[in-house]
C-alpha cells in the first residue's frame, strides 16, 4: 500500500482525458496533475527541449511525492520516455504503447490512421511501434497543426475547426483507415469534429483508457496501489500558465471534478514558484520560491 500520489503532466489541458480515465479506473488514487500551459504546444518544439521541459516537470513531481509518473502527453512519450526512465527513481508510463494496443485491437481491416502533433508524427515512434506490434497493419499518419491551439482556446466545435478538420484528415479519409488513434491527448476534446468529418464507420481510438489501465496493472505489479480511497479527494492541479483561465477552461473540458488550480512559475535560472491555488479565498501573495537548481532541464 503506498498512499503517495500519481504524477500527471501534459503541455495543457489534454492530459485532463487522461486524468479522467485514472480517476474512474482508480478511484482510490490522488493525482497532482500539472499542465505547462506556459509552454505550449510541445508538438512544434525540437526534441531536445521537450526532453528539458519533460525531465524538469518530472523532478518537480517527485519533489512533491509523486510515486508514479504519467507522461499524458505523446509528444513528451515520444521524445523524452526513454530519457525519463533512466532520469526517475520512479516509474514512468506513457501514452504511446496503450494507443498502439488499442488501435490493433479496434481495426477490421488493418487500416489504421494516426494523428497527432507535428514532433509526434515526425518522432518516428507511432511508425515504429505499429510495425514491431502489428505486421500487415497499413498505416496513415497526419500531422494535424492547429488542433492544440484550438482545445486550449475552449473551441472544439466550430465552422472553423470543421474547415480544418476537413483539411486535415482528407488523406486519412482517401486512405480509407477504419480506425484511427488519436496520438495527442487534446484531440479526444474534438472526437465530434473528428467524428463527423470521418465518418461513423471508422472507429476514433483514444490511448487514455488504455493508459490508465496499464497504470492499474504497474500499481499491482509493484505493490504502489492504494488500498483505499481517502476521506475527501486529494488530487491537486496546477498550470505553469494562467491558473485561473486553467480551472475555468479544465471544468469546461473535464468537468466539476478539477479543483483549485494553483499556478507555477518556471524561471531562467532553475527555480520555480508556486502561487496558491486560483479560488475566491486564495491570496494574492506567493508563497516563497523554492530552489531546483539541481533538477536536470
């Protein structure tokens, strides 16, 4: 039994998918989840800083008594999950396996899309993975820039996200795929632009659930589950962004759920800080800054 939390990050709002999943499927689990929302998107960013970014948000949740790690972002999976594993004393999952998993357990005829960030389609890892996983699988992949910036803005359904959906995924639908994995946590918060412009034949496959169920399976396997759920929900959420803007859009997104959302503040000489959480009866003052000079960045 280990009462610690699971640590959750994501550039932004689209680990919240994740998040839900590991809340429904764990109930008895904590979670402090932080989207770098000052840093977004991951997607365009060279390799190496999202490796820096991964690797310091990372050390932040242990800091903070994370016994798990969740890299709900498949950018950061892409990049940084090797680098993670070696760099935490921790365990680290994922988001890449479980899509993977789940997109060759969805397929009929072996056609399978893939869509994701720019670094993501780019990093190889999706191509890699299917053909190690799924010998005869016709794979299509589409970078889908625009599609981050628009859940982060709170538009998921509009005459304009249509035009680009359209856009987007036209080769996918001239490829004909059956099912396609949604290699990006955001774009669930789009699964009904994504939907109407593919069509109710082909299967949308989100890699959160899976995910989450491999988290289950590693908490067993290592002895780190928690036994029994606590008295009141302890999960903490915080946003190196705006926090207010953070917990107004999360709750749109992902529901009452998400609490009190207090703000980081990462800075160019390896410390950061954290304001109290954005509520009516937090305080405007800071709290002190805490050193991390000596994080990996």
């Amino acid at each position: 039994m280990d009462d610690r939390p699971i640590g959750v990050f994501d550039s932004g709002f689209g680990g919240l998918t994740v998040a839900r999943a590991l809340i429904d499927l764990l109930p008895a689990e904590q979670l402090i989840y932080l989207g770098d929302t000052a840093r977004y998107p991951y997607g365009d960013k060279p390799a190496d800083e999202v490796r820096s970014f991964s690797v310091e948000i990372g050390h932040w949740l242990v800091a903070r008594g994370a016994k798990m790690i969740v890299a709900a972002c498949n950018t950061a999976s892409a990049v940084a999950l090797d680098q993670l594993r070696r760099e935490m004393d921790v365990p680290v999952v994922g988001v890449i396996q479980p899509g993977v998993r789940a997109g060759l357990s969805a397929t009929r005829s072996g056609r399978i899309g893939v869509i994701g960030t720019v670094g993501t389609v780019a990093s190889g890892t999706y191509q890699d993975a299917f053909a190690a996983g799924g010998p005869g699988v016709s794979l299509r992949c589409a970078a889908c820039p625009g599609f981050v910036e628009f859940v982060e803005r709170g538009d998921t359904y509009s005459d304009q996200v249509l035009v680009l959906a359209e856009r987007l995924l036209s080769p996918l639908r001239t490829a004909r795929v059956d099912t396609l994995v949604l290699a990006c946590t955001h774009y669930p918060f789009l699964a009904r632009t994504i939907g109407e412009v593919m069509g109710r034949d082909v299967v949308l496959v989100s890699p959160a659930e899976e995910t989450a169920f491999e988290v289950r399976s590693l908490l067993a396997e290592t002895g780190l589950a928690r036994q029994a759920p606590p008295d009141t929900p302890g999960h903490r959420w915080y946003s190196s962004g705006d926090s207010e803007m953070f917990a107004k859009l999360g709750r749109h997104l992902f529901g009452d759920d998400l609490g009190s959302v207090s703000a980081v503040r990462w800075d160019a000489i390896g410390e950061e800080a954290v304001w109290p959480a954005s509520s009516q009866a937090a305080s405007d003052s800071p709290v002190p800054r805490v050193p991390v000079g000596s994080w990996a960045t």
